[in-house]
C-alpha cells in the first residue's frame, strides 16, 4: 500500500499496482506498450491473492510459460479463452488479483517461473500437492519434473509378475530350509 496526494492537502490510500501505473509524472510520456501494438490492461509489477497468501511479481513472469493458465489468465488476448480484461479475474478486498488456489506451494510455482528450475527444500512431504498445482496451472515441464521416475528396472518388474524359481529352476522360497535334515 502506498499513499498518494490527491492534490488538496489529503492523500489516499492505493494497492502498489496501482501506484505502479499512476506513478508517471503529468506530461510525461506515457510507458511504452507490451508486445507490438496491443496495450497491456494489466500493471507491469502485480499483486497476487492466492489462497490468502499475497504474492506481487512482475506481469512478465506469469506469462513466461505461454500455453499455461496463468498465461491465459494474464494475458491482454489468449488464443484460448478471447481477449481477458483485467476487471474479469476476481479480486479481493484490496483489489488484488485472487487465485482460488494453495497459497503455500504458490511460491513454488513462482519461483518456477521465474527461472525455470524447481528448488524445493529437502525432505519436502508436499511434492503431490505441488504437482497437482503445477497440473492445474498447465506446467508440463514443472509437472515431468515432479512426476516419480520410472527407471528400467522399475518398469521391467511391473510388465512381468515375479516368477518363484532362480534362472537355473530351482524354487525359490522365503522359508529357511534346514541343510542338515533338509527340511523346510
């Protein structure tokens, strides 16, 4: 939040996007448009309601991954849903933009936007979690980096059941077998 003058000795309270797109000095050029030609609806620095978790990065870095939801959600025109006005996305109390949404594995998300990788502490118990939130924000290549391994071996024990016998056709049994009466 910021304060600006209003001029009559007051000032009023604004969100820092809007502070953001009014903080232009009266006469000065106006900021260049994003992309060729189509004006942007959106701030470039914007604030984020996700789940409750406030969150505020650039416009650039939600539409880094083009054919994902937060590209078409902050997009000024998606090929997918037309042309998304930014009155459109819901707001909350402070006229951010709210996303229904896990606020905590959000900035998870962000910083995968912002640089491609995908950092997580170690032991982190939240990883399916994450991966749903990367499936439904259309991350593929988020969502490959979360999805298990599966190596040779794994798949190969999963096409074939586990046969009882050693490759010379002897059984094999989890009972001991006494050597010196050979009973098992």
């Amino acid at each position: 939040m910021a304060l600006k003058d209003t001029g009559s000795g007051g000032s009023t309270i604004l969100p820092i996007s809007e502070m953001v797109s009014s903080s232009s000095s009266p006469g000065a050029p106006a900021a260049a448009a994003p992309g060729p030609c189509v004006p942007s609806p959106f701030p470039e620095v914007v604030e984020l309601n996700v789940g409750g978790q406030v969150y505020v990065t650039k416009h650039s870095t939600l539409l880094s991954v083009p054919d994902s939801t937060l590209a078409s959600m902050f997009s000024p025109s998606s090929p997918r849903g037309g042309a998304r006005r930014r009155g459109e996305l819901p707001r909350d109390s402070r006229a951010r933009f709210f996303i229904d949404r896990d606020g905590f594995l959000f900035r998870y998300v962000l910083d995968y936007l912002r640089d491609k990788q995908l950092a997580l502490p170690e032991h982190f118990p939240e990883k399916e979690r994450l991966l749903r939130e990367a499936e439904y924000f259309q991350l593929t290549d988020l969502v490959k980096l979360l999805s298990p391994k599966v190596t040779k071996q794994n798949s190969l024990n999963d096409e074939a059941p586990h046969s009882p016998h050693r490759a010379d056709g002897s059984v094999i049994s989890d009972t001991p077998v006494c050597q010196t009466c050979d009973l098992s």
